[in-house]
C-alpha cells in the first residue's frame, strides 16, 4: 500500500512538472499536424485550430484553480474613508 501511494505520488508530481515545463502538448485528434485528412483533401483541425499544440489537462486545471483563487481572494474597496476595513 505504501509503495504504491508513493508510486502514485512521483506519477503526479512528474505530470505536475510537465505541466510546469512544456504547458502545451500535440493535439490528439490530428497527431500534431495541424490538419485533418478528408476523403476529399485535407482542412485544418477543429480541435487546434490548425496550430498543432493544445493545453495539457493539468494546466488547463491548474489556470482554472488560480482563476478561482484570484476571483475569491480580491480585496473590496471601501466606500468612504472612514470605514472600517471589517465591515
């Protein structure tokens, strides 16, 4: 149970790391190439819009926590000087 927790733990901290380090990977749905193959000749990628790289998942959560974070934590201005910072 041990090993594996830990196992776990280093398989997060590496993807957490990645995300870190290289936030953008190659899109999945056109292996990175930018465009999708047709019947009738070749479009660009829906998905990526033709720029062959998407965001990781663990960065898109990581962006979305820090959006939160900042949203919840922003100081209200007081009205009048006076007031008291508590209230």
């Amino acid at each position: 149970m041990l090993l594996t927790s830990a196992a776990l733990l280093a398989i997060l901290a590496g993807y957490a790391a990645l995300c870190a380090v290289s936030p953008f990977g190659p899109c999945r749905k056109c292996s990175g190439t930018g465009l999708r193959e047709l019947r009738k000749g070749s479009k660009l990628c829906r998905r990526c819009h033709g720029q062959r790289r998407r965001l990781r998942i663990g960065r898109r959560a990581l962006n979305s926590s820090r959006r939160t974070h900042a949203a919840g934590t922003t100081p209200r201005t007081t009205a009048s000087k006076g007031a008291a910072p508590w209230h």
